[in-house]
C-alpha cells in the first residue's frame, strides 16, 4: 500500500530512511532546517558519504516518490505517517539534548490538521514518546484545534557504511506503541521490508526506546571487554587475534563484535552508553558496567599514541606519522569520536607532524581539524609515507588490507607499522622488514 509520508530529519537515519521508503512505492518528503542540505540534495548532492544512497535518492526524486523541502506545513498536509529522524547528540552533562526532538514535536501540533502516526525514529530516552506525545497534543490545543494521532517508537538499527542494506533488509522492525490502529498502519507500512519470516517485534513504547540502548550498550561492552583482554593478552605474552578466534567459536559468544582495535568512535555508541548513564543515574542507579565500557574505550583510543611513543622513547618532537585511515570506521566519511583524532591531537601536543590519507574523510578531517601545518592530507596510501618515520593503521578500509611491505619499508625512515585493527600476520611483516606493534599480540 503505497502512503505519503511526511519525515524530518535528513541525516544518516532520516535521509536513508527517507530514500528506501520512497524505493517501495511510497511517497516521502524529508524536512530540514538546513537551507543548503535541501539546496543540495534537490540537486542530488549527499551531505555524506554512504554507498549506495545517492543513487537511490536520485532514482526516487526523479521518479517523484522523494522530495526534499523546509516548509514543514506542506510536508505535513498530505501525510498519514510522520517520522522524527532528527539527532539527539550529547548534552554538556553527556544526556540526550533533545531540543531538536521536542522542537520536531512542536512543528507537528503547529501543522497537523488530521490523523497521523508520528513515528519517533532518532535515538531517545526512556520517556521521550511521552513527551513528544504532550508536546504535539499541547501546540494543537494552543491553537484551538482538535486533531488525532498516535506516536510510536520505532528505533532504527542501521550501520554507517551497511545503512542502505540493513534499512532495506532490516533483522527486526521494532514498533513500540500502545495503540492498535497506529501499530496497523506500521505494519502496513513494512509489509515490503517484512519478508520471509516474521521481523516485527510489538512491544510497549518504553521497552521500544529502551531496546536500542540496549543494543548498542551491549555490543560496546563486547568491544571494550575484548580491548580489555587485549590488553592483558599482551602482559601475558598471548596474542588477542587467536583467543578472539578462540571465543568466536562459541555460537554464545558469536565472531561479530569482539575485534580488539583502537577504540569504538562514531555518532552513536559513544554518545548512547552516555546518555543510558546518565538516565540511569538520575532514577537513583549507577550504572557500573556503563561507566568500566566508557572508562576501558577512552583508555583504549589512547592506546596507539601510547605505542608509537614508546617506540621513540617519548622523543616524538620533529617525527612524521603516516596515518591510513581517519574515518571512525571503513565506508564512510564520518569522523565524529574516530580514535584518529585522539591519536593526531597527541601526536601534535608532543610536536609530531601527521601525513594521513583516508578514502573519503579527508575534507571531513580538514574540517575538524582545520587548516594546520602539522597536519597534510594525502591523495593515496603510499603519497602519505613520503617523508613519514613510520606508518599507523587507524582504520580497516579494505584497500589497506594487503599493502606492499617492501613499498612501505623503503618509504619509512625508520620502518615500523603500528597496527590499529590487527590486519596484517606480524611474522610477515617483520619478515619484510619492519617492525610490527598490534593491538594485543605481544609485540
Ligand atoms: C552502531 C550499531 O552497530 C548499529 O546497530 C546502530 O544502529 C547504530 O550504531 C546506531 O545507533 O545508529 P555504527 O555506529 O554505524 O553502528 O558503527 P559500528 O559498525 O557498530 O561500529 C562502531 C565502532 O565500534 C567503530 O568505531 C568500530 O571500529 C568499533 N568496533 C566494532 C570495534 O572496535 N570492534 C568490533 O569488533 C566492532
């Protein structure tokens, strides 16, 4: 069945969202407050990189099931589903903000004039579905109306870099709801990603929201668990990458998830575990396992820098470190809590210059980073090596998998490898020449 849908929000989740959505025959306009991103994207430019997005935003634009716009009154006008897909970043105190959720609410009790479901896709408290719920009833009591609708909490399970994919072919759809007509309508709505087996989990609006921190909570903690053995792997002369294929095997414990490295970054599992913090800790618990997986990950993203100063002897004034890979992981130019940055701000507080390359971070960098003179931006892997001391492996993109160690050692001026994710065998390394420091591994 094919519905107008009206959706704010046009970051990783609303845009990806919005476009696979509109894939299936439905009729979507996105909202944003962002004038230039909606410029954009009507032209087909992407605010960010993610595979296979830009080709299915122009496909639906062109074939008029995707628009893009500011005015959410004409956004509103036709809709029966509205979905918030707004962000929800840390506060000072590192809670959700929600000011964008609840500002999304008041434009909906500002425009609605008939019956809707209003869909909470963004990540949010416990609760939020509630005050969205009284936001959007009390802007329309404010304007003397008298309009129906149903809020449901709808938590997205997408991965940066895997979003179209997992938007697509989702594991699950949770619908958090207490009302039978609005979970109707979702279920209808989801029927072409609900295929083969049964993916649909009704739960209440509570255990919905809860169920993502939950989520991303749990696969935090498997992350530093294993940074945690990895780095008692090393004090006690085992090496990381074969206990992790070790406990892999065990279908309880599972493959995924348990890979040593630098440190998880990105939008959402550093900035989730904070705020499951925090509102635990304002019903009166204390979350002790939240804070040892935040306290191990920050610890961890130190861990390289840690590594490459030793290797110098704490002499880091006057080095060059090449650095391959600054996005917080492969397949996307996002760089928001990378490692990368904690490693480059140490290196330049110690008076080390960085050469990085990065397939698709590199203008994201400069962004963050700014125009320094510490700090160059290559073109390609090798072009990063020229003039370096030694090179780090900070993320796992694909063509960093089986570079040419010959071409690397006779780049280096002191050849050595800092391995960030474990990619390479150490014994092939060093039998090319170079030194090898992983993550775990004893060396
Ligand atoms: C994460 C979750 O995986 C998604 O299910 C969720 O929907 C999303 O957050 C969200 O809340 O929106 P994402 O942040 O895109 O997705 O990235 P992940 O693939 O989960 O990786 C997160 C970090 O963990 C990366 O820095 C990665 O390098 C690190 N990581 C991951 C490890 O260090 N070791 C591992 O074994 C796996």
């Amino acid at each position: 069945m094919t519905m107008k849908i009206a959706l704010y929000g046009t970051g990783y989740v609303g845009l990806v969202t919005g476009a696979c959505l509109a894939e299936v025959g439905n009729e979507v306009t996105c909202i944003d407050v962002d004038v230039d991103r909606i410029a954009g994207l009507k032209l087909g430019r992407m605010p960010f990189h993610e595979p296979g997005l830009a080709e299915l935003v122009v496909r639906n634009q062109a074939a008029g099931k995707l628009d893009f716009t500011t005015h959410a009154a004409s956004a509103l006008a036709p809709a029966t589903v509205i979905f918030i897909a707004v962000g929800t970043p840390p506060a000072a105190d590192g809670s959700a903000d929600l000011s964008q959720v609840l500002a999304v609410a008041r434009s909906i009790g500002k425009y609605l004039t008939h019956r809707a479901v209003v869909v909470i896709k963004s990540t949010v408290p416990v609760g939020t579905a509630d005050r969205v719920q009284v936001e959007i009833a009390r802007a329309i009591t404010a304007r003397g109306a008298m309009v129906l609708f149903d809020v449901v909490a709808n938590p997205e399970f997408l991965k940066e870099g895997e979003a179209v994919e997992d938007c697509l072919r989702p594991e699950r759809i949770l619908l958090g709801s207490q009302s039978r007509r609005a979970i109707s309508v979702l279920r209808a709505l989801y029927t072409p990603f609900n295929r083969n087996h049964e993916r649909v989990l009704e739960m209440d609006t509570r255990s919905a929201e809860l169920t993502k921190y939950a989520g991303n909570a749990m696969l935090a903690t498997k992350i530093s668990l294993m940074n945690e053995m990895a780095n008692i792997a090393e004090r006690v002369g085992a090496d990381i990458e074969q206990v992790r294929r070790g406990i892999g095997a065990d279908p309880r414990i599972g493959h995924h998830f348990i890979y040593a490295g630098a440190g998880y970054g990105g939008s959402c599992f550093p900035k989730d575990v904070q705020a499951l913090a925090r509102a635990a800790l304002a019903q009166g618990y204390e979350p002790r396992i939240l804070a040892a997986v935040e306290a191990v990950n920050s610890a961890q993203k130190n861990k390289l820098f840690e590594l490459v100063a030793r290797h110098f002897h704490g002499r880091l004034a006057g080095r060059t470190v090449a650095l391959w890979g600054l996005s917080f992981k492969p397949d996307t130019d996002d760089m928001r809590e990378a490692p990368s940055l904690a490693l480059m701000q140490s290196l330049w507080d110690e008076g080390a210059c960085v050469r990085a390359y990065d397939p698709q971070a590199g203008s994201q960098a400069r962004e963050c980073c700014g125009e320094r003179a510490d700090l160059v931006i290559c073109e390609s892997p090798y072009q990063a090596l020229d003039g370096a001391d030694v090179l780090v492996v900070v993320t796992e993109w694909k063509l960093f998998r089986s570079p040419d160690f010959a071409r690397i050692r006779l780049a280096l001026k002191e050849p050595a490898i800092f391995d960030g994710r474990n990619l390479y065998e150490p014994a092939e390394v060093e039998a090319a020449g170079l030194a090898y420091y992983g993550i775990g591994r004893g060396r």
